[in-house]
C-alpha cells in the first residue's frame, strides 16, 4: 500500500473526521482483535476485573473503532462498542460527547491520561503493543515444533509430487529447481516465461506453493538450465541422487560439481537439496535428514522468533522449517488469538 492511500485509510477508519489516526491508537487495535480475548490480567481504572468473552469486529468506516464486542466486567457480562485513544481526553477532543454513534460504547481503552468520559476505562500497558510483542504464557515443547515442521514438509512433497504429474515429462526436481531459482518479486511471472520456454500451457501447481522466499542475485538462465540437461541427462532424475548418502554440508557440497558446471552456486544447490530433493524423497530419507541437517543460512526472523517460542536455539533444518512454519501461521499473521502459546483459561463464573 503506499503511503498516502495507508493515511488516507487511518484516517476513515479511525474517527471519519479531520483527526489522522494516531499510530499507537492502531496498535491498540490490533492488540485487542488479537491478544486481549486470552488475557486474564486486565483492570479497568475503577478496579474492575474484564474478560473478553469477544473481541468484536473492527469498523472500517466513522464511528466506534470495535462494534459489538463481549466482556465481563466484574460479575455482569456486557455487549457493545469499544473505543481505543492514546490519552483519555482524546474523547473529547475528537468530540465523542456529541456524537450519537459513541453511545453504545461500554468501554473506553487507553494508554495514559485520567480526565476521559464516565465510562469503563482500561488502561493498556505501552509494552503490549506493536508488531514485535508477543504475549506468549509458555514455551514450545520441541514435539510440536517437529509437528510443525512435518507438516511443512509433508506440504512440500505433495507439491513436487503434483509437478511429476502435471509437469509433462519434465523431473520435479528440474521444475523445482527453476521455481527456487525464480523466487523474488516477479515470481510468478518469470514462471510464466518459463512455462513458454519448457512449451507447458501454465506452470503446475503455482498458485499452491511459492516456493523458497530466497532471492538469489545471480540466477542461471532457463536455457543454461536445459543445455546441462542435453550434456548430462541424468542430472536432474531422481534415480541419479538414490544412492548418495551424506551426512555434512562439506559431503554435500562436493556432490553438486556437475550443478555448479551449469552456473548453479553452492547456496542454490543447498536449497535445491532442503527444500526439493529432501521432499520429493519422501519422509524415510529426507525428513530424517532435515533433522539431522545442520542449518546452512538464516531466513533473518529466527532471533525474535526463539524469543517468542522460547527456544534456546535451532539444532537443525527441522527446527528451522518448524520455525518457519509457526510464523507464516501465526506470528506474520497477528492470528495471536488461535496460536496455542498465547491460551489461557478463564473460570467463567458467576455470569449474570
């Protein structure tokens, strides 16, 4: 989004009048669609005890920035809007008093100031907010992370199984090569060019799978590609990789001499191995090699990411891949709400 049509949106959607949108008032969104329904430890400024029973839905237009939402305010369960502003007087600033689409607000939610409207006020902790928090209660057994891990991979090899089906004659492991190798932002259409050159009418399965997020600055041509094909047919069958057996990147890295002939570098050729040849190997040899496998580069989220798992560090691809996954799903998402580190559960007693 650029920048101007990102202010114009804050601003509609924030109060409808000539007030911009403050951007902590954004986060306080945020944090309440996607934290405050699994926190038990919130009080408003009278001293009264909420649960979020239902964050509510965000309001895209003038008026009320949560329509109906449900809460516990002490024993009375209550439903209605809910207002966010950075200090409480903004209430009055942006001139809510008069404005009858404020009337159904139960609940006011704030970062500071005392001087707001006679109703329920909570005040959010600063530290709660933005893109970087994580209100995780307890870490990540090692077993889901490998259920994690699994599923990713087990998506992977549907995929490549899909391409020897779709790829018309061509080797999954060539088609999934050229798909690693496009990654980047004109992937799909440097995929579509090469679906021309290969005479297939669409790229297979391409709308399932974006392949590697790695961009590689020096990327070897298609046609180069196939040139290594015609001199050495086997270099992209299956049954040309069945026998090798490594357990190191230095093992690897002196099977793939036939790739880096053909203009493939070492880190395309260590991707092609995790990402394509592991998978399409099915889960006996390749996902036993993912954890045995040592990590060979970093995806750049893996520091706030162990932070918000509580993890130690990665011992291999499959903790990596597990990572990976557990942030595309949740975390990269905001879907803090549905992630299962971020659950507790409140005794609902006492409910009028």
């Amino acid at each position: 989004m650029y920048y101007n049509e990102g202010c114009l949106q804050h601003s509609a959607i924030a109060e409808g009048i000539q007030y911009n949108w403050h951007l902590c008032e954004e986060d306080l969104v945020k944090w309440w669609l996607r934290q405050a329904q699994h926190m038990d430890n919130l009080w408003t400024l009278e001293g009264s005890h909420i649960i979020v029973l239902d964050a509510g839905q965000r309001n895209d237009g003038p008026g009320p920035d949560i329509f109906r939402s449900r809460i516990i305010l002490d024993d009375i369960e209550m439903s209605g809007d809910v207002e966010m502003h950075t200090r409480a007087g903004d209430w009055y600033r942006h001139g809510h008093e008069n404005d009858s689409r404020y009337q159904d607000v139960m609940l006011h939610v704030i970062v500071g100031g005392a001087k707001g409207p006679d109703i329920p006020t909570l005040v959010v902790d600063s530290q709660w907010l933005g893109a970087s928090q994580c209100l995780a209660q307890q870490k990540i057994k090692q077993s889901e992370l490998l259920i994690q891990a699994f599923i990713r991979f087990k998506r992977k090899e549907r995929h490549l199984k899909l391409l020897s089906v779709e790829g018309k004659g061509y080797s999954p492991l060539l088609l999934g090569m050229i798909e690693m190798i496009m990654a980047g932002a004109a992937r799909h259409e440097r995929l579509h060019r090469a679906a021309i050159i290969l005479e297939l009418e669409n790229w297979p399965d391409n709308n399932l799978w974006k392949g590697s997020n790695l961009s590689f600055k020096n990327k070897p041509s298609i046609a180069r590609l196939l040139q290594g094909i015609r001199d050495n047919p086997k270099l992209f069958q299956p049954e040309h990789w069945e026998s090798l057996s490594q357990n190191s990147w230095k093992g690897w890295d002196s099977s793939f001499t036939e790739f880096y002939e053909i203009g493939l570098s070492r880190n395309h050729c260590r991707e092609w191995l995790v990402n394509i040849l592991a998978p399409l190997r099915g889960e006996d040899w390749g996902f036993e090699l993912w954890q045995e496998m040592k990590i060979f580069r970093h995806y750049g989220l893996e520091k706030p990411m162990l932070r918000r798992l509580g993890l130690p560090g990665i011992r291999s691809v499959a903790d990596q891949q597990g990572i990976l996954r557990w942030n595309n799903i949740y975390c990269s998402q905001g879907l803090c709400s549905n992630c299962p580190l971020t659950h507790s559960h409140h005794a609902l007693t006492h409910i009028n």
